[in-house]
C-alpha cells in the first residue's frame, strides 16, 4: 500500500464518519421537532377553543347586559343567551 492511499483511506474514513454525524444530527432534530408537534399543536388547538368560547360569553354578556326582560305572547324571559332560549 502506497502512502497516498492510507491517506485516502484515512480522508475517506474522516468524511464518512463526518457525514454519519451529520446524518444522526438532521434525523434528531428532525425528531424533535416533530416531538414537539405532536406535543403543542394540540396544547394551542385546545387553549384556541377555550380561548375562543370565553370571548363569545363575554361577547354575549356584554351584548345582552342593557337588555331588559321580553316579553313574547304574553310569556316574561328574563334571560336570553342565546337564540333558542326563546323557544
């Protein structure tokens, strides 16, 4: 074996290990990002909906709060949220 070739052993050894290094460093990061994918988009999904049903009440008792009570064939409703509290 000439001395050019171990050297090119060796160089073909450094970037092979270099290149499995970075292979294992993409597919953990990959995996932790989608960990965390998995982990929050459910977190905000549910915090949205939560968040969005505390704007409607406080929407609906700030809409309905001047109103005073109907009166609809002969029938008093005091309180009135929504649509169907009518019937």
């Amino acid at each position: 074996m000439k001395w050019s070739e171990g050297l090119s052993n060796r160089m073909s050894n450094i970037i092979r290990r270099y290149i499995d290094h970075m292979k294992f460093g993409a597919y953990m990061a990959f995996s932790f990002i989608t960990f965390l994918h998995v982990l929050l988009v459910p977190f905000f999904l549910s915090l949205y909906i939560w968040l969005f049903n505390l704007y409607n009440e406080c929407f609906t008792k700030e809409a309905l709060d001047g109103l005073g009570d109907f009166n609809i064939g002969g029938q008093i409703i005091q309180t009135v949220k929504y649509a169907d509290d009518l019937y």
